[in-house]
C-alpha cells in the first residue's frame, strides 16, 4: 500500500532508539524528510546514520525535547512539520508515597506538557495546509493502570484527556490526533522495567523480562519495527477518519471485549 507521504516531512521526537526510531525509519522507508531529536548527539547521529540507508533525506536535533531550548532546536529543523511524533522517555518506576514533587513535575512535564507544547506549536499551520498527522506515543497504561508507574498512569492519562478535544476540532481541516499505547517491547525501557522488578522479586533481570515474555498472549515482546508501520499508517492519507483513538499495541495482554 501507498501510504501517500513521499516528500511530506515529519519531526519524530526521542527517535535516537526504541519506539521513536520504528517510527522515524518507518516512515523514512516512506520517503518522508523526516527530523529526529535526542538528547546524545553521537547516538543521534549513529541512529541518522542507519535511517539515511533508506535513501530518505534525514536531519538531526540535538536536545532534550522536554526543554524549551530542546524543543526551540526540534522546531528550528523543523519549523513546519506535516507529521509530528510526540515521544519522551518513561518516568521511573515506584511507589506513589517516594516520589518527590520534583519528580511529579518531571513527569508531567515530560508525558503531559511537553506533547502538548509541541502540538501548539504545530498545529494551526497543519489546519492551514489543509494536511497534518499528529501520533503520540503514550503507554497501555491509559487503558490498565500500571502499579508500579504512578508517575506514568497520571501524565499520560492527562494527555489522552487532552487529545480526546482537540482531535474533535481539528478533523475537519484533515488534520488527525490519535494516541498509539505501547504494551511491552523489547526497548531500553524494558530493560529498566524488568531490572526495578528483580529488586522487589529476587529475580534476575533476565529472568523478570522472559517471564513477562512468555506470559503475553503473543508469547513475546514487541518489535520496534511493528509499532513504526502502525504510526506510519496513522500518518498515512488513509488514515484522515481515523481521530482521537487510542489504538492498544501489546500483543493481546490488555483483556478486553472492547
């Protein structure tokens, strides 16, 4: 399938790995100029590098992008994206009762704030160009609280609030807003997850990540690469009645008829 992009461009935020590179190499493989951000200038280089393989053109913002002067750099390299990205590293796991107010903030405004920011920031010369695709990446934890991510639950349920809104008033200038919730895949973040869980349980590192593994209906974790083609379907010009949905990725574990 076409998916319509070829020459359109794309601002991919954290896409120096994990998730947000799927999605950058996604729809690079689409022929979108696309922009990526990260906050380790040679590992965003290393992660440019491998994304110019597919013959698209791919440019680079080195900052943390949920910063003012991380996003003034995103935004600079990319001042007039057709397609938007919003990604940003998990808060870190724990229970409610240890977290700082420091560390609340953090994580609203890293989860919450920052997408919304950059939504702004992009949106009214999307409506003006009569085409915009805006994904961001939140957590399945919006459909089945975590336990142990408070931090996570919180601000990205926030902003799925926040979406539900403004996607309704938008859709009509061919401009889509639609949240992709990642259930386990095998990205740095898992990593981290399963080495908070060994402390609790005793268990290796290792043995917390297969565990978890084998106990999805999928009997595995997700690739980065399945969740790049889902976002770059969102973005596609097939995708414009598709608006304000929070589309699962997690390989069944989230137990619902609906």
């Amino acid at each position: 399938m076409d998916l319509g992009l070829k020459g359109r461009t794309a601002l991919v935020c954290a896409a120096s790995a994990g998730l947000g590179f799927g999605c950058a190499e996604a729809l690079a493989r689409e022929g979108v100029v696309v922009t990526i951000t990260g906050r380790d200038a040679a590992k965003l280089e290393a992660a440019a590098a491998r994304l110019r393989l597919t013959g698209a053109e791919i440019r680079t913002a080195v900052g943390d992008i949920t910063t003012e002067a991380g996003r003034a750099a995103a935004l600079a390299a990319c001042p007039e994206p057709d397609i938007l990205v919003n990604n940003a590293g998990g808060p870190p796991p724990g229970d409610f009762r240890d977290f700082t107010d420091e560390q609340w903030m953090a994580a609203l405004n890293g989860n919450l704030l920052t997408p919304i920011a950059l939504i702004k920031a992009v949106l009214d010369g999307m409506i003006g160009r009569g085409f915009g695709r805006i994904v961001n990446i939140t957590s399945a934890s919006v459909k089945s609280p975590i336990g142990n991510l408070p931090l996570s639950n919180t601000a990205r349920t926030g902003l799925t609030g926040f979406v539900a809104g403004v996607a309704r008033d938008v859709a009509r200038h061919n401009v889509t807003i639609n949240n992709l919730l990642p259930g386990p895949f095998d990205t740095d973040r898992q990593v981290a997850i399963s080495a908070a869980a060994s402390k609790a349980s005793g268990k290796s590192p290792a043995q917390e990540t297969e565990e978890r593994a084998v106990k999805n209906p999928a009997g595995r974790f997700g690739r980065p690469d399945e969740f790049g083609a889902a976002c770059a379907f969102l973005c596609s010009v097939q995708a414009g009645y598709i608006v304000g949905q929070n589309i699962l990725l997690d390989g069944g574990a989230f137990n619902s008829t609906m």
